[in-house]
C-alpha cells in the first residue's frame, strides 16, 4: 500500500474544497540569519552580509546535496525556509530550483517558496522583482506583529509601516501568493489589541494567506532562559485559548477560513500547497542543515545534521549527510496521521485510516468520535466506520488532545510500518 | 598517631558532643577533629569513608551514629583519649540530643561566625546547662566573607551568659582553629567520675547493627565495669545476655579487655534484633544488679503525621521494605497501610516533628530511590465524643461525624523565637495569624529579641519557617518544645473535583482557616489539571457546604504550533509521552487528575 491518496477510494461527498496535495515537496533550509530571534529555536547562525564566504560554502555543499540524493522524487513544491533565505544571493532560488530539477528531485516548474523578512524588503527595491523573475511563486513573509512594542519584544528589526511596504512590493512584482506570519501570546497582549493587529493584516493589499502561531518559549533560547529565571513572556493557558478563538472569529470575519489549526486562506486556492504536505504525509525531502524529510512507502523519516560545520563535513565526504533515521511503527504511524489530520479542516478519513490500520482501532473509538461530536469538537460526515471525521474550530483549539484521547492499543508497536 | 601502652587512665579520658544549630558545621568539625587525632592523610580518610559507606549499601541499613574515641597527644607528650558523642540536630529530636549530653561532661557548642547564635543554640545550651556540663563556645566559619565574631561574641555573652573571650575561633572546613579546640577540650572540659567498684550502670546511647555481629550497643559506663564474659541484664527489656566483646569507637571498632566506669565504647552482647533493645535503657550486672536504672530512657511518640504514596503504583512494595529497613534504626518512625482511591497503597506515617519527616523522605527517596507523594502534615487531636468515648485522630479519613463530637483539643507548643528588634512587629503579625495564644518578649541585647509564644504546633506546619525567614529577612530563628492539649474548633475540609471527593485532600483545620485552605488547594489544583473537554468545577466543603470554589473552563487550548520545516518526530514523541502519562492519571469522577497536580497542591514546603 502507498501513501498516496487515491481519489477514486475517497467517498463522494469528500469535505474538502481542494484535493489534498499528491505529489511531493523538496524543502531547502537556509540556515542564516542577520540576527537571531530571542524566541528561535531553528538551526540558524548569524550571518554578517549577504555574499559571504559562508554563504558560498552553504550554496555549493547545497548543490552537492541535492547531487547526493538525486533520485526521482518529481517535487511539484521546493519551499525556502529557514533562517532567513530572504538573504540568499541573486540567482540562488533559480539555481537551486533548477538543479533540484535536473537531479529529478522536482518536476518541471514548480511552485517556489521562500520566507522573507520585510525589512530585506524594503532596503532593497528591486527584491521582489528579481524573485519574481528568477520564479517565485509564493512568499511567506515574517511579519510576527504590528503593534510597535511587540514587534521589539520579539526583537525584530522591521516596524509596521516596513510591512506595508513590503507586501506592496511583493504585490507589484505580480508575487501570487503572499503570506503574513503572526505570533500572538506574548505577555500582555489583550484580544482587543490582538483583533486590531489581525484586522490590518488581512487588509493589506495583496495577502491571501495568513499563519498565526502561539508564542511557545523553548529551552535554550534567550526567552527560554529568562522564563526560567521566573520572568513572564507568554499568557496564561486560559488566555491563550481566548486570543485562539480571537484569531479564528477575526480572520473569519475578515474573509480568511481556517483550514488548519493556524493557517488561515483567503480561498481555497491559497491554502498553502507546500506545508499541507506535512499535514497529509505526503512525501517530502529536506536538504540543508536540520532539514527533516518522510519516506512514506518505507515508512521512515530521516533528519539532517543540525550544525552547519557537521552537514558540510559529511557532504564534502561524499556522504548524505543525514544524522539519524527511523522506521515508524504501525502505533507510532497511526498517532502521526491522528495528530496531523486532526489540525486541519480536511479531518479523518476514517474509512481510509480502517484500510490502513484494521477497523478494530477505528470500531474501538467509535464511542469516543460520538462524544467528540456531542460535544461540539468534530463533525462525523457519512458512515461511523467509513466517514469523515470534521474538527470544528474548537477541535482545532484542542486536536492534540483528541489525538492522545484515542485508543491505539489495538496496534503493536511493531517496526513493520504499513 | 600516638598509640598508648595501655588503656588510658580515667583521669586523662574527656567525654564530649558537640552542640550547634543546623548548618553551622557540626559535621565538618566531626571530621576535622578525627582526621587531627587519626593521624590520617586526607585521602585515606575519604577513601576509609567510603569504605564503611559502601559496607553500610551491602547491608541495606545505615550507620548513622558518628560517636568515635579519638587519642590526642598534649604539647607535654601526654595522650588523652576523647571520646566525640553524636548528637542529631534539631528540636525534632530533642530527646535524643539529652540523652547523647547525658552521656558527657562537657559540650562544644557551636556558633556560625556569620548566623550568630539562633533559637536552637539557645534551647540546646539550656539543655547543656540543666546537665551541667562545661560549655566551650566555638565561632565556626571564621573565614567567611560576612563573618562576623566581635558580633557573635556579643551575642554568645549577652544571649548565652558565656564568657566571650572563652570561645575559641575556628575554621573547620580550612582546619584553622583545630588544636585550639583541642587543647580547650583537654583543659575545661573535667575528667569523667564514677566508681569502677560500684555495681554496674550502662547507658545505651546509641545503637548500630551488624550483619555478622548483630546489634552492637554504644554505651556510656556511668558506674561499675563491663568485660567480656560477663552477664548483663537490659533493665526496661529485662533480658539477659552474654557480653561477647567491648572496644572503643574508632574508625574501626577496636576491641579492649574493659570499659570501667567513665568510658565510652560498644559493646556485642548476641543480640540478634535491634527492635529487640531500646535506646536509653540501663545495661545492669545480672549478678549484681544495681537497683535503679538510668534516666534516659523515652518511649518514642510521633507528634506529625503524614500519607506516603509512591508516585509509581508499582513502587509500594519497595517503600514498605524501605520504611521497615529505616525503622530499624528509627523506633520513633512509625507507620501503618493506608489505601487512597485517588493515590492507591501507601503508608500513614508518625515522625518526631516536621525534620523528622523531612529527613525519612530524603532518606526515602535519596537511599531508596523512590519518587513519593506526601500528603499534608497533620497533627494528632483529641476528640471526645457524645458516647464519652475519647478518641486520638490524626487521619482525616477517620475524623469521626461531626454530629456525634462533643468537643475536641489539638496540641500546643511553646515556641522561642529569636528575631531581630526590627522584626518584632511583622513576626507579631505572623503569630497572631497562626492563632497564637499566650506571648512573651525578652530583650536579649540592644538588637535582638527573643519571643516566647504559645500557640498550636499544627500552625507551624505549614511554611511558618519560610514565613519567619521572609518577614524577619532571613535573621529569624525559632526553636519548640510540646506543651499541652487544649480545646479548638476543628472542621474537615474536603476538596471536591466535578462532586467527587478527592480523599487525599482531605484535612482537619481549625474552623478559622477553613476557607483560605481550601481556597488555596482548590487554586493550585485548577493551575495543575489539564484541559478536559467539559467544565469543571473544583471546591472546598465542609460536610454538604461549599466554602470555596474555582472553575477550570473547557476548551483550553490544546494544540501545539507548527511541525517547523517537517520535524514531525519531535511532536510525535511529545505526544507518545504524554499518552504515556495519561495512562497514569489518577481517575475521580469524570475527571483525570494528573500525579503533578498532587504534588503541586501538596508541596506546601514542610521544612522547619
């Protein structure tokens, strides 16, 4: 059995507005930064200028990974994440874009992401032109507030007019997709002041997508450490669950639908074709530094070496520079497709998750999708055995918990993945 | 190390303790005194220590007593043999520490050069004093940076009645200060009498056990001598027994032909049991038997009680053997199966007082490896009931219907205080806030205060030594002894989640605390249960009424940001463990209570 959604076994009154993403993605981390954000917990190191000697050394050991694993992979998506690949030299997304091709790791044009700081923006007009023209098709622009003293409490370097600017740009150079990421969370922040921020985002000209990510605060991180010294940087668990619903009421009134627990489109074609990827396991390759990838058919998901000096090293070895592999369980593949599906719109197949896993799981957990139901959390479309199962928003607010609510000791925790 | 020919004569023998307030150094003085007199490199002194620890793990019980004779030879050539006697720290044990000065002539008495004289110094050299034992003041950690002696000085003359200029300053842990100390034991402290001809009177100390040998009893020789060979009698135990062998307590036990009148040292009689002896009972010749035995002896009697729970359910077994194994050496711990539906098999527990039980936890968890829920510590009440009955409850599960209670009383202490002048109000305060009955002030020097208070010893329970730090910024100190039952108005407050109580929070409080209680556990509970998809309603009662209440909304938020760039397995994981811990969620009601949120809600410090 492949992973591959096959459309002919999905039920008629299929919920989604869009079929869910087939084919698979490249995703290419770019691990610099020009400063790092005190909440950041990626692989990133601080960059001194575009052009510099690292910056070469990162885009020639890329080429060479992408060389390493050619393969016929037939990516329809190559996503730029990072870091801040807003950085990266004139030429390099072309490049790298067309070598993944060449390598057959892509398929003939396709659909070029990057995330972009809006300042990079700003100090350099002529950016989003060139991006256009080298292929871009969609960017994720790091916005994280409007509001002037969050915006330097997350220390980022741009302001609120810098944003407006910026998407403006990306608008002119005729850039299709444009995607405003927020952070919400911080310590003090009011769904007042939160409903004014999300209002004006979704107004600016241009943005058809939106992400908005609660502050999580990790370990080893400037905000990491001054939460352990008993400072207080996020809101309380019951106030997040409020700013949440905020998020979802206003982007909803202000024409944005959720279809995943923190993405928001302006109509379905904008949802965002790469990252619905993750959420649907469909397959996906990373290269660069710490950059994850899932195999689906041999039910193994592989991650690089984190630090820059270690991924190089294995590469110029001749070597993948993968740091560790692992086969997933039937146990461990059945909680991923619980946790991953339950944050979107597009929900459960259940007909499709009985295929794979055995009808027991799924007969084992029929009282407690009825009760999900009764209690407002999902919607169950069609058959209890072989329909849909809908989060609601505020299944949405609560999909880990569902996910660890549901009975999986039917499955062994063997290591022959489906 | 200087070596006698033979046994050192009575004359030039010194029996002495040393008495201190926790953390003021006792131990490292111990030390310091040993490696001195041992003659002993600082490595083969660790690794002799390390030695007896390792055989302390093989046998499973530890050693706890350090009570050693040390050979000291003068400027004049001259050996003496001083005998160090243990003495535990603090007023939880303060019976102990009598009948380890019992044992003495005479005490160093121990000051932090920094703390300066506290509550506990005081009440032990009281005690030190009513055995008229010579006292030679010692200011420790003299090289500290906030070390202060002109200050301690005063304060061990205006608060102790001590000769100032007697009190010899040291530095244990650099060794400054040692054979000064040394010498004020040869030189103050007097020799010990009693008559070798006299029949036999032996105070048990102290005890250790074993495997081999089995209990091996540390005595203090008050009058007559013991020898192998002989029969003795335990007066309180009244049993008979073979003295096998007698020694002194050096690093090693060292066997001697005779302890005589004065002498400190062990002595193997085949007992096979230690429950079998009592610490402070009077070993008496059989043949001979002296008619009166020795003051010492004290039935233990646990004042604190408290449930212990293993945080793993699978754990019970091993916290029952660990609590048999400690109260071998611990007669005054004591303990008894207990089921809770919320928390499963556990123990109900009686210590000496909170340090007590401070220390079987530690010991618990730090010897035995275990993870332990302790519930909150109760004291026992007197509770009379319409059937003239009187009955002792110190577990809420077995508070009797209040319909049925005709009066009930709760133990008080007397409590001495030892502030700063400044102080004095915010500490006032404080009492009153714990019901404080009686009160009286004594100004000890132009700064420092000391308050006698009588108030319930069920108000010093909770965090009262945290709450006298904080308000008299760290300089507080206090000390307590027992005093008397007297009459109270005590109510059990249950803690309800969704209706169901949840029995390990249950307490007895005096009516007046009623609501804050419950308030503050009902607060805590709610910050520590998770999110469940309904509301749910946490509250304190009393029998069918609600006094306190806090409401967990349904629909927290439960949904973790991105899965950043792909990395799936780090979410996953998160997920698996906390799929794991729900398995071991505690059910009530509809409810799953996480083991957190117990210990979130019980933590309430219990350190005095």
């Amino acid at each position: 059995m492949t992973d591959r959604p096959d459309s002919t076994s999905l039920p008629p009154d299929l919920p989604t507005e869009t079929p869910e993403p087939a084919a698979p993605g490249l995703y290419v981390h770019v691990p610099f930064c020009s400063r790092i954000c005190p909440y950041c917990d990626f692989a990133v190191t601080p960059l001194g200028g575009p052009g510099s000697e690292r910056l070469d050394r990162y885009r020639q050991a890329l080429l060479q990974e992408l060389e390493l694993r050619a393969a016929a992979l037939g990516a329809d998506t190559v996503y730029f994440g990072g870091g801040t690949p807003s950085l990266a030299p004139a030429g390099f997304f072309r490049e790298v874009a067309s070598a993944a091709v060449e390598r057959g790791l892509a398929s003939p044009s396709p659909f070029v992401f990057l995330e972009a700081n809006p300042e990079d923006l700003v100090h350099d007009p002529d950016l989003a032109r060139r991006w256009a023209a080298e292929g871009v098709w969609g960017v994720s622009l790091g916005v994280q507030a409007l509001d002037e003293s969050r915006l330097r409490f997350l220390g980022r370097a741009h302001n609120a007019s810098d944003v407006a600017v910026a998407v403006s740009r990306l608008a002119e150079a005729g850039i299709p997709w444009i995607s405003a990421d927020l952070i919400y969370g911080t310590a003090g922040q009011t769904p007042d002041s939160l409903r004014e921020e999300l209002v004006a985002i979704a107004a600016l000209p241009g943005v058809n997508h939106i992400s908005a990510y609660e502050l999580s605060i990790e370990p080893g991180t400037p905000f990491g450490r001054r939460q352990a010294r008993g400072e207080t940087l996020a809101v309380r668990s019951d106030h997040a669950s409020a700013l949440f619903r905020e998020v979802h009421e206003t982007l909803r009134e202000s024409g944005f639908a959720a279809y995943e627990a923190c993405n928001f489109a302006a109509a379905p074609e904008f949802r965002s074709r790469h990252n619905r990827k993750y959420w649907s396991l469909v397959e996906y390759l990373g290269v660069g530094p710490s950059a994850h990838s899932f195999a689906p058919e041999r039910g193994e998901r592989f991650w690089n070496q984190r630090a820059f000096d270690d991924w190089e090293e294995a590469i110029l070895r001749g070597e993948e520079p993968t740091a560790e592999r692992e086969t997933l369980c039937s146990h461990e593949r059945a909680l991923e497709e619980l946790f991953l599906r339950l944050r979107t719109t597009d929900g459960l197949p259940l007909g499709r998750f009985a295929a794979r896993y055995g009808e027991a799981v799924v007969r084992a957990n029929r009282r407690l999708f009825r009760d999900w139901r009764d209690r407002g959390l999902v919607q169950l479309r069609g058959d209890e055995l072989r329909g849909w199962l809908l989060p609601t928003r505020d299944g949405l607010a609560v999909a880990d918990a569902l996910a660890r609510e549901v009975n999986l000791d039917a499955l062994a925790h063997d290591r022959n993945a489906a | 190390m200087p070596r006698p020919a033979g046994p050192v004569p009575i004359e030039r023998v010194r029996n002495f303790c040393i008495i201190a307030h926790i953390d003021h150094g006792k131990s490292t003085l111990a030390d310091r005194l040993i490696q001195r007199c041992g003659g002993v490199s600082d490595r083969e002194f660790r690794d002799q220590l390390l030695d007896s620890m390792d055989l302390e793990r093989e046998r499973g019980i530890t050693i706890k007593s350090n009570s050693v004779s040390l050979l000291h030879e003068t400027k004049d050539g001259e050996t003496y043999q001083l005998n160090l006697i243990d003495t535990p720290g603090h007023v939880d044990f303060s019976h102990e520490v009598r009948r380890s000065l019992m044992s003495c002539e005479g005490a160093l008495l121990l000051v932090d050069a920094a703390q300066g004289v506290e509550a506990q110094t005081v009440a032990n050299h009281f005690v030190a004093m009513e055995y008229d034992l010579e006292v030679v003041p010692v200011i420790n950690k003299i090289d500290l940076p906030a070390a202060d002696p002109e200050r301690v000085r005063e304060e061990i003359d205006e608060e102790l009645g001590l000769d100032p200029f007697e009190a010899v300053l040291a530095s244990a842990k650099k060794g400054e200060g040692i054979e000064e100390i040394l010498d004020a034991i040869v030189t103050r402290i007097p020799p010990p009498g009693g008559d070798p001809a006299d029949p036999l009177r032996a105070l048990i100390f102290d005890a250790q056990y074993d495997t081999f040998r089995g209990v091996v009893l540390l005595v203090r020789v008050v009058d007559g001598a013991i020898r192998r060979g002989d029969r003795v009698r335990l007066m309180r135990g009244d049993t008979d027994h073979v003295v096998e062998e007698v020694g002194l307590l050096r690093l090693r036990r060292e066997p001697v032909e005779v302890l005589s009148a004065g002498a400190v040292g062990y002595a193997i009689c085949g007992i096979k049991r230690i429950q079998d002896i009592a610490i402070g009972d009077t070993v008496i010749d059989a043949a001979r038997p002296a008619q009166t035995s020795l003051p010492g002896y004290r039935e233990p009697r646990p004042v604190v009680f408290s449930s212990v729970y293993p945080i793993s359910t699978d754990d019970y077994g091993e916290l029952e053997s660990a609590l048999g194994k400690l109260s071998l050496n611990d007669p005054a711990l004591t303990y008894e199966r207990e089921t809770s539906t919320a928390l499963g098999f556990g123990f109900r527990c009686g210590f000496l007082g909170l340090l007590h039980l401070d220390v079987v936890q530690e010991r618990l968890q730090r010897e035995h490896g275990l993870s332990l829920l302790l519930s909150a510590p109760s004291v026992r009440y007197r509770v009379a009931t319409r059937d003239g009955e009187l009955h002792e409850v110190e577990n809420p599960a077995y508070y009797p219907d209040p319909a049925i209670i005709d009066g009930t009383e709760e133990p008080y202490i007397r409590a001495s205080i030892l502030i700063p002048e400044r102080s004095v109000g915010p500490v006032m305060e404080l009492l009153t806030e714990r019901r404080l009955a009686t009160s009286r002030m004594n100004f000890l020097s132009s700064r420092r205060v000391e308050i006698q208070a009588e108030l319930p010893l069920a108000e010093v329970l909770f965090d009262f030594h945290d709450r006298l730090k904080t308000v008299t910024h760290g300089y507080g100190s206090y000390d307590y002894e027992l005093l008397d039952y007297r009459s109270t108005r005590l109510v059990k407050v249950d803690i309800l989640v969704n209706g169901e109580r949840v029995d390990a929070l249950s307490q007895l409080v005096h009516e007046e605390k009623a609501r804050p209680r419950a308030l503050g556990y009902c607060e805590r509970l709610a910050e520590a249960i998770p999110m469940h998809n309904f509301k749910i309603a946490i509250q304190g009662a009393i029998g069918g009424k609600i006094i306190a209440r806090t409401n967990i909304r349904a629909l927290r938020k439960d949904v973790t940001a991105r899965c950043y760039g792909g990395d799936v397995t780090r979410k996953r994981k998160l997920l698996e463990r906390q799929k794991e811990g729900k398995k071991r969620m505690k059910q009530v009601g509809n409810v799953q209570i996480p083991q957190s949120a117990f210990v979130a809600v019980l933590k309430s410090s219990p350190a005095a």
